[in-house]
C-alpha cells in the first residue's frame, strides 16, 4: 500500500470508507465510478489472504474496455504479471484480479471471492448475481460493490433503494451525479443538456432512476406553498401496503411502501402538508398513523377498505386505548373505479387548475416521481394514490352558495 498514491475524489473517498458490506453506487456520466471500482478492486486484493477479485461488466470486452487499462496504470507498482488472454492481473502478495463478462455466467462458477465489482449493474441478468456471485462470496464473508447509470426501473433500481431505505445494516446505497466530478467541467455538462432530451440529461448525467413519463400529470403543474393555510381542515387519507417482515419479503414486497397522505382543504383547494411513508410492520405501521392523527387533529381519517384495513385496526385501537385519544376511521372504496380513473379522477383536474399545493419536505422528491411517471407499471404510485383518496374524504362548505334566507338555524348549538 506504501507504494500506491491512491487519489479519490470526496464522494469516492465516503464510499471507500463506509463499512457496509455491500455497496449500491448510483452515479452519472464521468462521475468517476469506474476508477473507484479500480482503487477499490487493488486494495481489497491486497488485503485477500486467498481467493480471487472480480471485476465484472455486462460483457468480457466492455470489461476490457473499461477496467484493463485503468489497472496496468493503477496498479504497476505492485504486479508481478498479467495476462491479456485471460484478462488477469496477479498481485505480489499472489491474489489475483480477474476481468469478467456477465453474459458467460459459467465461467465464474465454483471460485471463492474476497471482493466483487458488478459494473452497469442494471445491464446483466440478476441471476449472475443471486445464483453465481453471491455465493461465491459466502466463505469468506465477501463484501461487494454495484455500480453503474440508472436505466429506468429494473433490478438495479430494486437493488438501489433495498440499500438505501430496508435498513439492512450490510448495505448502503449512494447517488451521484456527473456534477458531483469536480474534474469535470460543468459548463460541459450544461452544455450537454441543451442538446438532449430532458428524459436522456437526467438518466445519464443526473443518475435518475425514472422510466419515460406518461405526460397525465406534468411538471408546470406543481406548485410549492411553505406557509400553511389560515382556513381550512385537516384529512388524512392511508393507503396501506401489507406488513411483511423486510428480512423475509421478497422483492417485490420491498418495494411496496405504506403512504399517509396529510391535506388541509378550503375553498381555494388542497395543501398537502406532509406524506409519511414507509415500508413498517403493522405495529409500527399503527403507531405511523395516530401519530399522524395525534399532530394534525384532522376532521376524518380514511384507509382503504379491505383485509389490510382490517388488520390494523385492532393495534390501531389498542395504541388510541392507551393515550385516551381516540377518532373514527372512514372506510375508504374503490368505487369500481380502476386505479388510473381513480387517480385521474381526484388529482389530474385539481393539479392542471392550480387546486394543489405542496408543502417543502423530504417527500417531495419521490411525490414527484411517482405523480409525473404514473401510471408507469415499473413505478410505484402509493403517494398519489393515498394523495387520490383524500377526494372521499375531503367535504369543504361554499357558504357562498347559501343565502341567509334560504335555511333557518334549528339548534345553535350544533348549527343544525
């Protein structure tokens, strides 16, 4: 290691540094990806009492391509060979690096790794990795490194938001832009955006995850408001996802989330102040909702009809027993509507008339994923789809429309 000058930019020096196991890059164009991969496959060579390191692309030649020449250079000081033919670079302490293509998955088989790179993540078969590498890496607790430009929703996307929001403390997920290179100038990049679609400029320079957008809802459309409302009522409308233990979830069910959308609604339209979401066992889940309610005292609090709402329920009513506070629960229904009516039906005309605003938060960003790509099938909608059901909820009086001759107060009391 004496030997090395190992230069990292700062955002490869975080990823070097962090002790997670497992290692999710998402990262744009020139951002610097690739030469992390190499620092990071000569080091953990090193460090091998045994075994092989991996570094594998989509094919042999784009691992070539991309990997060879950068560790001749990287790693002359400490080589003692390398063998073009059978791209393999051995190391004086004898660990050896192999170059690998994702696309003869045989070849990799039977081989015990210390330390594996899996490059352009999103253009290999899963299965190299669950039935090949994974396992390879079993005996000596191996550690790995995915990396790679988005493309659309896919298992890469899977793999990335596993790492960064499951709370699986052996993975860590990262994003990156090609602007987060300070080497790289960017007036280039600018300049590179003029000349490309806005869909192409956010998936290969800003590392989007996004798939092609649907244009129901667009962009021009939302309007952030940071101050709340004078007038108006709270609602809260749930959208529930299941409760299945994160360890054991398969991975479709990692990526269903819990949504908890929060509206004050006038006159004048909708101000979402908050949407809490999440993926939660149905303890946790109960207590994300009175939580909710306990803040914002809303005027109804709805969750969709069906087995989940009847599941929650209970622990739901058990937590209210316990804070003596309680509220009723609306059943919220399909109406025999499909999905993509439904959302249109509550949302499209209110966000097109400048009926919607939104509060600033932390979910703004993936709010705004799922309103511009819905209803996209390879993105999730459970934010819009919880924002949709606050139209059942949702009944704002135009006093306007009553003259003062029209109705006689029976009680005072109750207004009635």
């Amino acid at each position: 290691m004496s030997d090395l000058n190992v230069e990292l930019l700062p955002w490869q020096q975080s990823v070097l540094e962090a002790p997670e196991r497992f290692k999710v890059v998402a990262a744009g164009r020139r951002c610097g990806k690739s030469r992390l991969a190499a620092w990071m496959l000569i080091i953990n060579a090193l460090q091998a009492e045994r075994g092989h390191v991996f570094y594998v692309a989509p094919t042999q030649g784009q691992a070539r391509d991309i990997m060879w020449g950068v560790l001749l250079e990287l790693a002359h000081p400490i080589t003692s060979g390398s063998h073009v033919n059978n791209m393999q670079i051995k190391l004086i302490n004898g660990a050896t690096i192999s170059l690998k293509g994702a696309d003869r998955p045989d070849t990799m088989r039977g081989v015990s790794l210390k330390f594996l790179v899996m490059d352009e993540y999103a253009d290999m078969k899963p299965s190299v990795w669950e039935e090949v590498l994974r396992p390879a890496l079993a005996d000596q607790k191996g550690s790995a490194l995915f990396i790679g430009t988005p493309k659309g929703r896919n298992h890469f996307y899977e793999l990335y938001k596993y790492a960064e929001l499951e709370g699986d403390e052996t993975y860590k997920g990262w994003h990156f832009t090609s602007y987060d290179n300070p080497l790289l100038d960017p007036e280039e990049i600018d300049t590179a955006k003029k000349s490309m679609s806005s869909y192409a400029f956010r998936q290969e320079f800003m590392a989007s995850f996004e798939a092609l957008g649907s244009e129901i809802f667009k962009e021009e459309w939302v309007q952030f408001q940071e101050s709340e409302p004078d007038d108006g009522d709270y609602y809260v409308a749930i959208d529930l996802a299941g409760f299945a233990d994160v360890a054991k979830s398969s991975k479709k069910s990692r990526l269903d989330t819990t949504a908890i959308a929060v509206v004050k609604a006038n006159t004048d339209g909708w101000w979402v102040a908050d949407i809490v979401y999440g993926r939660w066992d149905i303890k946790k889940t109960a207590k994300k909702i009175f939580d909710v309610v306990a803040r914002y005292k809303p005027v109804s609090v709805g969750i969709e009809k069906g087995a989940l709402k009847n599941a929650v329920l209970p622990y739901l009513t058990d937590i209210m027993k316990a804070n003596q506070r309680y509220f009723r629960v609306e059943e919220l229904t399909h109406g025999n509507q499909k999905k993509i009516d439904r959302v249109v039906w509550g949302l499209q005309g209110r966000f097109e008339n400048g009926q919607v605003s939104l509060n600033k938060g932390e979910w703004n960003t993936e709010f705004c994923d799922q309103l511009f790509q819905f209803p996209n099938p390879l993105v999730h909608d459970d934010l819009i789809d919880a924002l949709a059901y606050v139209d059942q909820l949702a009944k704002v009086s135009y006093y306007v429309d009553f003259e003062e001759d029209d109705f006689e107060v029976l009680d005072p009391i109750t207004g009635y």
